[in-house]
C-alpha cells in the first residue's frame, strides 16, 4: 500500500468488504489492493482497533465490517490511519542545520505549517461529511462486487 495516501488504498478495500457476504481473507484483500498480505493485516490491525473492522479467525475467517456503510466516514478512516495529508513542516530551526538560524526560512516555515495544519482541518471536516455508504452510491449501477442482497445502485450523479 505505498500510494501517496493509504487512504485511497484501504477505502477501496472496505468498499470491497461491504460488498461480500462472507469475510474477506487478508490474501483476498491483498489481490485486490495490489499488495502483500502482511501489509492487509496491519492495516486492518489499526481499522479493528478503531472498531471499523472485526475479524475471524480459521477456517472461513477474515475481515468484515464492525459498522454499517453509513456509520463510517471517510474521516473515522482518515483517523484509524493515522496519516497526515499534510506536509512534514519543520517549525523550529533544528541545531546544527546550516540555516538554523536564518530568518527568513523561519518566517516561511512558520507561515506554512499554519497554512497545512489550517488545509489538513478543512479537509478531516469534509471527510467526517462523507459515508462510506455516499461513497458506494458514487459507484452506480452495477458495481462487479456487490453480492449479497444488497438494493441496486442508483446510476452515477451528475457533478456540475
């Protein structure tokens, strides 16, 4: 799951999880998200302990939701990973760097790490808006991976 945000990664994973009847195995996953096993189970390790997954173990085991689609946003997601979108910012001049003491790479390393924490609270509020169930009602009609007794999707909405 090396992408520029995991977050892509494991929403795609749960969306296949939502549409299984049975619990997803981490080798299942892993085809799906194009990685390995090991990496599935770490990630789901964090998203159980937030209590967004659960799992089985043995014979017929896997992962599965703990929720329903629309008590989880994308911003419970966003927070089980622990990842910041953000820039790595340093805001105090580390000791022994060359431009420790310059000025003016102070002013603009401060004037940045208020720009991306004030970017990074705009996005996690606009991800808290957003369902995992809104996102599988983007997918439209048809989804190849939708199993089970779930209703049929309405076709994809229109964005102005």
């Amino acid at each position: 799951m090396k992408t520029p945000s995991r977050l892509s990664t494991v929403l795609h994973g749960l969306l296949h999880m939502a549409g299984q009847v049975e619990p997803m195995t981490s080798d299942t996953l892993a085809q799906c998200l194009h990685t390995n096993p090991v990496v599935v189970r770490r990630t789901m390790a964090s998203l159980r302990h937030a209590g967004l997954v659960q799992s089985v173990r043995g014979h017929g085991g896997g992962w599965s939701l703990a929720r329903p689609l629309s008590a989880i946003s994308l911003r419970d997601v966003y927070a089980a990973l622990q990842e910041s979108v953000t820039l790595k910012v340093d805001i105090g001049a580390r000791i022994g760097e060359p431009h420790a003491q310059c000025l003016v790479e102070r002013a603009v390393t401060r004037v940045l790490a208020d720009v991306y924490r004030e970017a990074e609270a705009m996005l996690v509020a606009r991800l808290g808006e957003i369902s995992l169930q809104a996102l599988l009602l983007d997918i439209g009609d048809g989804a190849p991976f939708i199993a089970g007794g779930l209703p049929p999707l309405p076709p994809i909405r229109s964005h102005p």
